[in-house]
DNA sequence: TTTAGGG
DNA sequence: CCCTAAA
C-alpha cells in the first residue's frame, strides 16, 4: 500500500509560489491512496526477516487486539492522501497503536514491518498489560499525534470506520497534506476542509474508546536487546547504540513521528505533552501539527514521546515555545508524583543528543537510498520508514527569510513521504539566484528573468536538492514505477518542505542612516559559476570617511573590527571589510589624487569629490603607518582606472 | 573570526 | 563590493 506521510513544514504560508508547487505534487498523492490497508502479521525474525505469522501467532495477536479494542480506521478517498497513526498513552503510560489509513494495497514497506513488531512487542507485554488492566486507574492521557490540517480528516476518518483487522494501539501518523492557507501540499480545490481545525476537536470523537483501552508497547520493558532489534526494525539498520534511554526515544519518536511533533503548537515539558489550546493551534501559523495530550491523570505521561525535535522547537521557536510552557505549566500542575519527577530528570538529561547520534540520523538518512534487500522482500516497493527526525523548528528574525525545518522526500515508486533530518548546509550558503534573489524584491525581477525555471521550482536551494536526490532513484536496485499523476517531473514528490538554511544576513538589520538608499542601489552581477551575486553598493558618505579616517587614526590601521567596533557600531553594513576596503581606497586615492585633477574628475564622475583635507590627513596616517599604496607612482590617469569596483577613489 | 589582497 | 586564503 502506499503510505503516505506528510511532512508539514510549519508557515509556509508567505511563500505563495513555493506552496503552488507544492500542493500541484501532492496532487498525484490521493489516487494511489484508495485502498484499505490490510494488515498482516509477522514475525520478524532477528536478521529483519519477515515471517507470516503462524495461526497460533495470529490468534494470539487478535486475541490481544481485540482486548485492545483497536480499530482500523479507512478514511476515504477523499483524493486527500491521508494516513492516520496516532499514539496514545493510557493511564498506564504505555503506548498504543494504531494504525489508520485509507491507502491502497500497496506495501507497507518499512512502515508494515514496524507496525507488525509492534505488534509483537505488544503480545510480550500482554500478560503484564493484562495485570496492569486490573488495577488501573479511569484517568488516562491521551496523546495524539496528528498533523495541524490533518485535523481536518478526523471526522471523515471516523465516518469511514470500519471494523478492520487493526494493530491495537492508536499510533497515529497522520499524514496529510497540510491544509489552510499554510498548507503545501494540498489545497482547496481537492475538496478538503480547510479550517485548519484542531486536533483534538476532531479527535475526541474517538477519545472514548481509546480512553478506555489498554495495551500498549512499554518500551521500558524492553531488554536493550529488543530494543536493538526493535531499532533494527524501525529505521532498517542496526544500531550500537547502547544508550536504551536513547533508544527508546528514538524509537518512540520514530512511531510518533517527530516531525510531526517538532513542527507542532504543542510542547513537551520534561517528557510531558502538553497540547496547545486551540484557539492556538488555528491561530499558530507556523505550526503545521498538531500534537494534543490530555493528561489527566498523574500516572499517564508519555515519556517517550519526547524528541529532540522538542527540543529544538523550544530553543528555536521561543514565541511559541514560551506561549506553550505556560499552559504546560498548568497541566504540569496535575501531575506530581514522585515517579514523574524521576523520569523528568531523566529526560532532562537526555535532551541534547549528542554529535554521535545526530551523526547517526544523518548516515541513516543516507542509506535509505539504499534499502536493505531484506526489508523490501515482501514489499513491492519497500519504502523506508524514516527515522525520526531531528527536526529545528523555524523560526526567523524576519519574515521572509524563513528556515524549513522538515524536509519531505519521498521514495520514488513507494509514494512515500517520509520526513527528513533537516539537512544545514554547514559550508556557505549556495549562491544560486533563487536562493539570493528570494528574498530581495528588487533583485526578484532580475532572477525571474534570468532564470524562469528556478523561480517558479521555487524551493530554494534545499529543493533542487530534493529534487536531485529523488531523480536519483534511477540507480536503485529496485524497479521504480513513478506514479506519476497529472504532471510528470517534479511531481516526484511533494517539494514540500525543504530546509533553506538561514541566510546569512541578507537583509539589512535596521534602517541605513538616512543618506543611504541602499536598498535601491542594489545589483546583480553574474557570476563565473553562472549564479549571481549581488552587490550593494552604498556610497561611503563624508562622515563615514571621516569616522573610518579617525578610527584608523586611533587604533591603527589593519584593526578594522576595532574600529568597526568603536565607530561603525550602528552601521550594519560596513563590516570590517568594507572598512578596510574603503582605507585601502582612500590611501590610493590620497597618494594618487592631485589637487591639480579636482576639477576634471568632478565632471567625469559626477559625484563629490573627498575633501583635500580628507585626503591628506589620510596620506598622512599612510606615512605615519608606512603606508603606501602599491603604485601611488603612477600616473594620475591610473586613478580612475584603478579604481575599485563601485569605489572611486577619491569619491565618496 | 579577522586580515590582507586579488579581482 | 565580493571572494578567499591565511592566520
């Protein structure tokens, strides 16, 4: 079957044409997405191996789903692709699964094979469950997990339920193109709803069913073995890790889908969910999902649900995440046993991952290009679950200069999505024009002129990556059939969600003194590498010169983020570079200038000449430094020619 | 990061 | 002004 997982990137929302794409590439998702899904049980064996289940097996298993009172739930084709997993967390405080989905026969993939170990990790627990139903407690948490629009498929999720044979707990993956004004993949015309409506308003429904189960997968149970194993089975890799608190984790945020959860308006508080209210989740534009936890009872807290991408929402998205603790706080308030407190710190402690295990994201990410032969034996087309994802929220001083934090790919011919580890370009920012025109009006036109295609790709540099990972499918091993729907090409996937690094200071932080028209004077140049940059040019005013002139003076020329420090402080532009640059020029300017050539220049450029005294207090600083420019021998005539770039010497 | 230089 | 190599 074909499951589709979609990646919200959160507030796209500005970026119109980024969305258009987008959504035309979620387009060729819902038609491959018309069957119910149809579990199977297997045994996985310890090499990763799929094994039908025996009928013991499955009896077995049913036995425990029944208990579990689970369903299936089939959404309809709506033409939204649309899987729903969710993750709850009894009273208990174990996890249960669930799967939802309204996909085709197609193959499961990975995600199968994660979804049938769970099972089996659910029927190793079943005893102890069993005991623990006994005596639990009415109260529970709930925890889902859901995508911000997906909000808006619950309720075709539950007409359509039907009984179905289902995996007993209620993982919810939910991915769905967004939805709203927000959303990148989908969009009004295919007929969802677009109200953007919260997730748990559209989830209680089911609240009372899941409220009342039990059964679920208790990762601390499990030996670190199982959990390799489980690991194994998850991501497709085996792991050394040894860490079983890591392991849990990430195994856990790999079936709650961390990226949902990092690009959520909900915060997770020393391994507590807490959802947001709703009003802010409708009114939270960034957030694309949508993780809403009940937790109304002491006992019930989701622990491992916690995510480094938690975390980074919180250090990134300061608005929100601050918005979010409070009401945390209030929940927080419920809950306070001993118990909790404990695994508070200790999820405190684990909260940064370390460079090894954000390495380890990465190379996984890396392999799933490269699927095991094993994974994919009863999947037509095996798709990789992607491991979780470390997702860095965005969050950006300026609105248009936006960080995609999660990253769609998918699978050529397995249709599906899966969410990525954001990929930062740690090396300089690409100098594509898209890229560097994005953002800056005036160069846009020029962009656009220059190059129709990149603009209208629109996804920046992160896109074309996408773009180049996924045609790159061809050298797979396996046989890719692309789905290709109305459009061909760039339909591979949903472009959605890239990650566009911060740019590096695009945009000028504050207003240029008043002289300046900065902005306007701004041009592109190409490149030798066939890309653009842009060059601004601000004319150096009179009091700049003299400020730079005083500032050499007292700090010497060659400390230039000396100076830049003491006397350019409030200029943004004028780094320390530019600083020096404009020495450099005005030392040529003062050896080479003569009082003699004021005249002729004046008329030649157009511009004010520097004051003589400028000058000649700068030749005199050049002596006094020994300072002489390279060729201040030359003749007059050197003077223009030698100019740099957008300075004249001897120019302002 | 900051400097120094080339372009 | 941009880009880089060096430090």
């Amino acid at each position: 079957m074909k499951t589709v997982i979609g990646i919200e990137d959160y507030d796209h929302g500005k970026l119109e044409d980024s969305r258009v794409d987008r959504s035309s590439s979620a387009l060729s998702l819902p038609k491959q997405i018309s069957n119910p899904v149809v579990y199977k049980l297997v045994r996985v064996e310890g090499d990763g191996r799929l094994v039908p289940a025996t009928d013991d097996e499955v009896m077995e298993v049913e036995d425990f789903l029944e208990y579990e009172n689970s369903e299936m739930r089939v959404v309809a084709d709506t033409g939204q692709s649309l899987e729903c997993i969710s993750i709850e967390r009894s009273s208990s405080g174990k996890l249960r699964l669930e799967c939802s989905e309204g996909t085709a026969e197609a193959d499961l993939g990975k995600l199968n094979a994660k979804f049938q170990y769970i099972e089996q990790m659910l029927q190793k627990v079943k005893q102890e469950e069993k005991l623990r139903l006994s005596s639990r407690s009415p109260i529970r948490s709930h925890v889902q997990i859901d995508s911000q629009c997906s909000a808006d498929k619950f309720p075709v999720i539950n007409e359509k339920d039907q009984e179905a044979p289902s995996i007993a707990s209620s993982l919810n993956y939910c991915h769905s193109n967004q939805s709203g004004s927000i959303d990148q993949c989908s969009r009004p015309s295919e007929g969802m709803i677009e109200s953007g409506s919260s997730a748990s308003a559209v989830y209680s429904p089911l609240k009372p069913e899941f409220s009342m189960t039990d059964g679920e997968i208790c990762l601390d149970k499990l030996s670190i073995k199982e959990l390799h194993e489980l690991f194994k089975v998850t991501f497709g890799r085996e792991t050394t890790v040894k860490d079983k608190q890591w392991l849990k984790r990430r195994i856990a945020m790999s079936l709650t889908n961390s990226c949902d959860v990092s690009a959520t308006t909900f915060t997770i508080k020393d391994s507590k969910i807490t959802r947001k209210r709703e009003e802010e989740c409708s009114a939270n534009v960034n957030a694309a999902a949508v993780i809403s936890v009940e937790n109304m009872a002491g006992e019930g807290d989701v622990k491992y649900v916690d995510s480094y991408a938690v975390e980074g929402y919180r250090d990134d998205d300061n608005q929100v995440a601050s918005e979010t603790r409070l009401e945390n706080h209030n929940t927080e308030h419920e809950l306070g046993d001993e118990d909790q407190r404990r695994e508070q710190r200790a999820a405190k402690r684990m909260r940064k991952p370390t460079k090894r295990y954000i390495e380890e994201l990465s190379e996984n990410e890396s392999r799933e290009y490269n699927p095991r032969p094993s994974s994919s034996i009863k999947n037509t087309g095996h798709s990789h679950v992607s491991p979780t994802s470390y997702i860095r929220p965005a969050r950006n001083a300026f609105p248009e200069v936006r960080t995609f934090v999660t990253r769609l790919d998918s699978l050529v011919g397995s249709g599906v999505q899966i969410p990525r580890v954001s990929r930062v370009r740690r090396s300089r920012p690409r100098k594509n024009i898209t890229s560097l025109m994005k953002f800056h009006p005036t160069g846009m036109v020029e962009a656009a002129k220059l190059s129709n295609n990149t603009v209208s790709d629109h996804g920046s540099d992160t896109d074309s990556e996408i773009q180049e990972k996924v045609s790159m499918p061809s050298s797979m091993p396996v046989k890719i059939h692309q789905p290709s729907t109305s459009e061909s090409g760039k339909e591979k996937q949903c472009p959605v969600i890239g990650t566009t690094e911060p740019r590096q200071e695009l945009r000028p932080k504050k207003i240029d003194p008043p002289s300046h028209t900065a902005e306007s004077n701004m041009v592109t140049v190409p490149t030798a590498k066939g890309g653009m940059r842009r060059k601004h040019h601000r004319a150096w005013t009179l009091a700049e010169v003299t400020k730079l002139i005083e500032g050499v003076s007292r700090c010497g020329p060659g400390r230039w983020s000396e100076i830049k420090r003491q006397s350019f402080s409030s200029y943004s532009h004028r780094t320390s570079v530019d600083l020096k640059d404009k020495w450099r020029n005005l030392l040529k300017a003062s050896f080479a200038h003569t009082p003699a050539d004021e005249g002729m220049n004046s008329r030649k450029h157009g511009t004010a000449p520097i004051p003589e005294h400028i000058l000649v207090r700068v030749r005199d600083l050049a002596v006094m430094n020994s300072q002489v420019p390279p060729h201040f021998s030359s003749s007059k005539l050197t003077t223009g020619a030698a100019s740099v770039h957008g300075d004249r010497l001897g120019y302002l």
